[in-house]
C-alpha cells in the first residue's frame, strides 16, 4: 500500500512549475509557492526524507500538455519543462520512493532506456467488449456485423461509445449510417488541415455527423468549452460568455439563465462530452476531450476563436482594471515572480523607479490564464 498519493491533473492546470510547488507542499509542511523553481526538486527529496515515505504513488494525468508535439528542432513527446524531467529521470532511476503513473497520448522519449521505465499501450477494447458496448448504445445487427463495425473503428473505447450513441439515438441503430460519414478534409476544407493520425480521424469523422443532431445550446457550451481548452466551472462559463451581453460571445446562449446553462452542461456530460472535475471547496469545472478541442481549434472560424479568447481574457483581467495589485509577500529580502526572483528595493525599469510584483499563488493563476487566452 501507498504511504500517500497524489494526482495531478494537467488538463486543468497545465503549468509545470505550479505542478511542482503543489507537490513539494504536499510532501513537506510549509509553502513552497515562492521558492525558485530550481529548489522545489531540494524540497521534494527533503520531504521524503524527513516524513520517512517508503512509497508514493504520483499520478500525472494528460502530460502531453507539458510535452512537445511536434516542430522542426525538436522530437515529438519531449517534455518541455526540465525540472519535471530530472523528477521523472529520478524515479525512474528508482533514486526516490515513488511509483508514478503516467498518462499521455505521446510517449516521453527521453525515459526511455530507464530500468525503472515501462510503457503500456492502453490499445483498444476487446472485441467482445467492443461488441457489447456497441449493443447497450442501441445499435443493431448480429455479431459479425458488429465486430466488422469495431474492427473497422479500431476498438478505440472513447470512438466506438460515441459511434454507438450516434447510430444508437439518431440512426435507429442502422450500422450502414457508420459508412456514410463525412471524410475528415471535407471537414476541414476550409482550413486545408489533413495531417492527422488514425485515431483522431475516426473520432472526428463521428463527431462531426454526432455534432448536427446536439441541440443548438448544447452545441455552442460544447464549442466555448472546447475552444478555451481549459476546463470551466459553470459560473465562470457564464460570467465570460452570457453575462456580458455581447451576441458574439453568447450566440444561442444569449438570455439563458445559470440553471439552464447547467442543463446544458449536465446534457453534455451525461453524453461524455464533457467530463467533471470535482474540486474540494469549488464549483465542479468541466473540460473536453483533447480531440475535441482540436476539432474546434480547426473547424470553427478563426474570429469566433479569437472572441472566445477575448471574451476570457477579459473576465480574467477584470480584477486587474479597477486596482492596482500591490503584493509584498517576500521571502530573505526578495520578491517572487514564478522563475525570476528581483532584490526588493532594486532599481528597474528605464527610470530606475521601484516596481512591487505580484507574489500571491492566486493572483498568479489569474495572471496565467490572461497569458494563456491571449
């Protein structure tokens, strides 16, 4: 059994450096928020020591956020953060007492080669239970219709169960409506996008037949959600799209109030559309499926992209309009930003005049979603 755990989930908080901190929190008492990104690797050892872990488990879900997924002068799957590699490249030395899970649609090459190292392809569903899966969504025929439907869809669980839904309600279970589904560049004609693996192809051509019979609210939640890829609680959700009151940001949604807004959020989930994230004294936030914000970043028009992000961008620096933010937290003399540390007091800017940064974990977050939606 494990002496503790701790999940971290890079769909909600996809920032590296905040990863670390709240790890070293976890394992050592005091806040390690302000400390250079360089020593939270010095507290997270100190912390095993000095607690006597004998086993962690360390769970990091959705790490392609912090992976590279592609670019000329770099490899597919590296991480993009060096600090969470040296962690990573020390368990896997078996040098710390954790036991980590990781999960990712991209491999991280560089523990390859590592003793303490195992890579297990998920792969698909049996077919068996492909079969099944396809029965309890409605779709009709016998077994070896169906297991040619899942072969032909890879047994991939997340495609064959929209599949199933699709045919299941809006198809009467018809198996032939699988093989007249849009081909994924008539998608994406538009926007010329046609480089996309297997996986994805399969799930975007369901999605995009699944996505005309959503109703016209749930569809534009879906489409917001998606875009912003950051998963959203539903008043957040509606401060930055309906409460503004601008048609542009709202669309169908204009006028709806909270509760319907949650309709269609609880329409969607119950869809897996959207999945919940339950926080421990905040409203649930609800994010997408990657392929689904990928479907969104490429299929939707480009100035409706850039409203949505505008529309975030400005709820999130709302706190920032009306006054300026004077932090003064300090630790031995210096005053924190994340990854740069400035001696209070010292003379910046062209005019040498004095500037107080912001040092609160909060105020921080805030000032990276602004980044992150401009």
């Amino acid at each position: 059994a494990a002496d503790a755990v701790f999940v971290w989930n890079f769909y909600d908080m996809p920032f590296a450096e905040v990863f670390l901190r709240r790890f070293a929190d976890y394992l050592k008492t005091g806040s390690a928020m302000y400390v250079r990104n360089e020593d939270c690797l010095d507290l997270i050892r100190r912390g095993l020591d000095e607690r006597g872990l004998r086993r962690i488990l360390l769970v990091m879900d959705g790490l392609e956020k912090i992976q590279r997924p592609w670019g000329d002068d770099m490899e597919e799957g590296e991480l993009q953060f060096s600090l969470v590699l040296e962690l990573l490249k020390e368990i896997a030395s078996g040098n710390l007492p954790i036991v980590a899970i990781l999960t990712t649609r991209l491999e991280p090459i560089e523990l390859q080669g590592f003793e303490g190292y195992s890579l297990i392809r998920v792969g698909g569903l049996s077919k068996e239970a492909a079969r099944a899966l396809l029965r309890a969504c409605g779709v009709q025929g016998s077994d070896e219709r169906l297991d040619q439907l899942a072969a032909d869809f890879g047994y991939h669980a997340i495609t064959i169960y929209h599949l199933g839904r699709l045919l299941g309600d809006f198809y009467n279970g018809n198996v032939d409506e699988a093989y007249r589904l849009p081909a994924v560049e008539r998608i994406f004609q538009k926007t010329g996008v046609q480089e996309i693996d297997e996986i994805n192809r399969r799930f975007i051509k369901v999605f995009a037949r699944y996505e005309e019979h959503l109703a016209e609210q749930e569809l534009a939640v879906l489409q917001r959600v998606a875009t912003l890829d950051m998963p959203l609680s539903t008043p957040e959700f509606n401060q930055i799209f309906i409460e503004p009151g601008d048609m542009r940001l709202a669309g169908p949604l204009a006028g709806l109030s909270l509760d319907e807004v949650q309709r269609c959020f609880d329409a969607l989930q119950a869809r897996q559309l959207l999945t919940g994230y339950v926080m421990s004294d905040q409203p649930p936030r609800y994010g997408t499926h990657p392929t689904l914000s990928y479907y969104f970043a490429n299929a939707l028009m480009d100035d409706d992209i850039d409203a949505f992000h505008l529309g975030a961008r400005e709820h999130y620096e709302q706190p920032f309009a009306t006054t300026q933010i004077r932090e003064t937290g300090s630790i031995r003399g210096v005053v924190r930003t994340r990854g740069k540390v400035r001696t209070r007091g010292a003379a910046v800017g062209p005019q040498g005049d004095q500037t107080e940064y912001p040092t609160e974990p909060a105020t921080l977050n805030l000032l990276e979603r602004i980044i992150f939606h401009t």
